[in-house]
C-alpha cells in the first residue's frame, strides 16, 4: 500500500508539474502571440493614424492651431473662445483614406468631423522597424480650417457706426471711405460730397451679426439707409423755395435752348443771374450762345416740371433732381414731346439761390 501511495503521489506530482509547465508555454505564446499582433497592428498605416489622432492636442498640434488663431479678430471674439471652438471639432475626429493621393511612396488621409474636412495628414515608410515589421511615420500634417471662419462688411453713411456683438468697429475696420451716393453720382469728380463708409471685420469663428447705429447710437436697419429715404433731408421752407428757383430757371434754360424767339442774348443773360458768376455752368452756358442761332426750333413749349427729389448737402447748398417735360414745334410743323432729366446744385447767396452745376442724365 505503501508503494502503491508514493507512486500515486509521484504520479500527481508529475502531472502537476505538466500541467503548470504546459499553462506556462501557452501564457508565454498568448503573450507572445499579443505582442506579435501589436507589432503587426503597430507597423500598419492605420495604427500610424490611430497613434496620430490619440496625440492630439501635442505641442506641435497646438501650435498649428495658435497659428490659425492668430489670424482671427480678437476684438470681436476672444482669442480663449476662438481657440475653444476650434478645439472642440477635433474631439470627435476620425480619419479617411484619399486614395486619389495614395501612391507606392506615400499615404494620404483626411482628417474628419462627421461630414467636414478638418485636415490632411501624409504617411510615409519609416526607417525602423518593430518585431520585424516595417512601420509608417507621419511625414507631414496640415489643418485646413479657412472654412471655420466668416467675415462682413457693412456700408453706411458718414457718422454712423457699425457694431459686431459689443464691439463697435474703429476707423482701422474701415476698407473704403469714399462710397458714392448714387444720386449724387454725376458731381463727385468736381465738388466735395458727402459720401459713405464700408467697414469690414476681420475673421471671425461662427456667424457674424451686424448693427448699423446712427450718429446718435440707436439701431437702424438697413432700410432706414435707403439713399432716397436718407437724403430726405430738407425742410418744407426748404423745397418751397428750392421749387420756386428750378421752375424759374428750368424755364429760363428751355427758352434759352430753343432760341425760337431770336433774342439769343437776352435770353442767356436772364438765366446767367440765376447761376454762380464765374462757376463752370456759368462759363458752359456762355459759351453756347454762339451755336443758338443754329440750334433754334419753331418753338419749344415747357408742359410740366416735376421735382423728383431734394437734397440737403451742407448748411447752404442743395442738390435737386427735376424731370421736364418740352413739346417742340418742329420745322416740319410737327410736335414732338421729350422728357428731359437734369440735376442742379444750388447754393444759398446773399442774392438768395443760385445754381453751380447741372448734369443732365
């Protein structure tokens, strides 16, 4: 019995020993066969991108977007919460083959937030191996995110201001400062006008809301800045007697123009004391006597004058805009009726109003 227990005993150890020995060889080869499998998941392009996207937010990524919000406009938006937003799209960032980039020396992959492309990385082979395996390194990366940011510009008149969020855009967001007015158009290249201003913001992450404020602060909208509506600007006194000049002189100007009556120089010298001695229409008006006695109809009939719009340029000076309508009696006998344009700018003098210039359209 005793034999018989010892080779019992032995028996057990024996299988003991076998049995740690053959748990030992598998623990060996499943750790070896894990890190076998790590080399060759490590040494694939994919792992590359894996490792690139869990890196994100190293010194080197960092300093790619500092650079991006650098160019940003810090007046409008914090540099904190600028840098916030970029941030916050690569959170959830994922990667994609561009295979159309892809050759035997190089990988290429896009860098995605769900639908948006955020970058482009470039694998290349990498001179070291692991395990045997031949690996892929990142040979360059950039960030494309010129697509993050907005700008606008916004024209107003001369002394009104435009606002983005708190901050009311200076003199330095100003890219033209001698936008015309469109109805004033014809005199800008001989007379100082008022003019508007267009600002532009720098860039900005997100939307861009503007305020356009008056002189005074209040909010306008941009209806409120309608030129026909904006320079409306003249008193009841003020186009009273803005009316009773340009009927006058409108009249005066078609009976000079016809000459059917052949008082050629009377005729010039009764428009002459309704313009500005030594002014450019007066020298214009003079200097067309001459062709009168060639020009002449049968007759020109002046059958309406309508004052389309009056505008109020300075403390003393007006510009009108009169439509005038001419039955002319021609050598034929026949009448013909012709709608004339004109726009004058008149000026207050001690003889009361007078017109300088006048620009037929």
């Amino acid at each position: 019995m005793t034999a018989t227990k010892k080779k019992r005993h032995s028996f057990a150890r024996g299988l003991a020993i076998y049995v740690i020995f053959l748990t030992l060889l598998i623990v060996v080869g499943l750790v070896f066969f894990y890190f076998f499998i790590s080399a060759y998941e490590y040494s694939r392009p994919e792992g590359a991108m894996n490792r690139y996207i869990e890196d994100i937010g190293n010194e080197a990524f960092q300093s790619k977007v500092d650079a991006f919000v650098a160019t940003l406009d810090h007046n409008i938006q914090p540099e904190a919460e600028s840098k916030q937003r970029v941030l916050a799209l690569f959170e959830d960032v994922k990667w994609a083959k561009k295979v159309s980039e892809c050759t035997d020396t190089k990988l290429v992959y896009v860098l995605k937030s769900g639908s948006t492309v955020l970058g482009k990385v470039t694998l290349v082979p990498s001179e070291d191996t692991h395990m045997g395996f031949s690996t892929w390194e990142v040979s360059e990366d950039e960030l494309t995110l010129d697509f993050l940011y907005n700008d606008a510009e916004q024209t107003v008149p001369a002394g009104y201001h435009v606002r983005c969020g708190d901050y009311i855009l200076d003199d330095s967001y100003i890219v033209d400062d001698q936008v015309h007015y469109k109805l004033l158009e014809e005199f800008y290249d001989n007379y100082k006008l008022p003019t508007k201003r267009t600002y532009r913001t720098g860039k900005v992450i997100g939307d861009v809301q503007l305020e356009i404020l008056d002189p005074n602060g209040n909010v306008v909208t941009e209806a409120d800045l309608d030129e026909e509506k904006l320079t409306d600007n003249c008193s009841a006194e003020e186009k009273a007697a803005i009316k009773e000049f340009t009927d006058l002189y409108i009249e005066r100007y078609v009976i000079y123009l016809s000459g059917s009556n052949g008082a050629h120089t009377p005729n010039l010298y009764a428009l002459l004391v309704l313009t500005v001695r030594d002014s450019d229409l007066y020298s214009r008006l003079y200097q067309a006597l001459g062709g009168q006695g060639f020009a002449s109809s049968r007759g020109d009939f002046l059958q309406s004058i309508t004052i389309n719009h009056t505008i109020k340029i300075s403390e003393d000076s007006y510009v009108v805009d009169v439509t005038y309508l001419v039955d002319t009696y021609g050598q034929n006998g026949a009448f013909t009726t012709t709608t004339n344009n004109s726009k004058l700018i008149l000026v207050q003098t001690v003889d009361g109003l007078r017109a300088i210039a006048q620009a037929s359209y």
